[in-house]
C-alpha cells in the first residue's frame, strides 16, 4: 500500500487489463446494435466495427502497457 501512496509502484498496468475488457464490452454492444440498426450495410458494418474495434482497443492498450515496461526498465537501470 505504501507503494501506491508514494508513487514508488505504478497503479495503472494493473487497471488497464480492466479497461481492455470494458473496451472490448462497448465494442461488441456497439457493433450489435449497428448490425441490427436496419441500415444499409448495417449487418457488414457491425462485423468490421467488431472486429477492428477489438484490434484498435488491443493497440491501444498494448501501447500503454509497453510505455510502463519502458518505465519499469529505465527504473530497474537507474537502480543500477
């Protein structure tokens, strides 16, 4: 707990695998109701939103975690 309180240890690695699954959730629900939506295309369009909603909100988080790995090894250097 000490190490939440003064920084010493990051919070957000730990909430991003949350996020993703909240990501993943919106993207399914909203790609549903694009598909059943009754517009032209609707039915493909929901599939694509799917499925590049999934990947973008994959990227997306794989680039923050990358960015506290960075942070970890510069820590665990500058230690050295």
């Amino acid at each position: 707990m000490k190490d939440i309180l003064f920084f010493d240890s990051m919070l957000t690695p730990k909430i991003i695998t949350v996020v993703y699954w909240l990501l993943l959730l919106g993207v399914l629900i909203s790609g549903l109701g694009f598909m059943f939506s009754g517009q032209t295309g609707g039915f493909l369009g929901g599939i694509a939103m799917i499925v590049g909603g999934a990947i973008g909100a994959r990227i997306w988080c794989e680039l923050l975690i990358v960015l506290f790995k960075i942070h970890d090894n510069i820590k665990r250097v500058a230690q050295n």
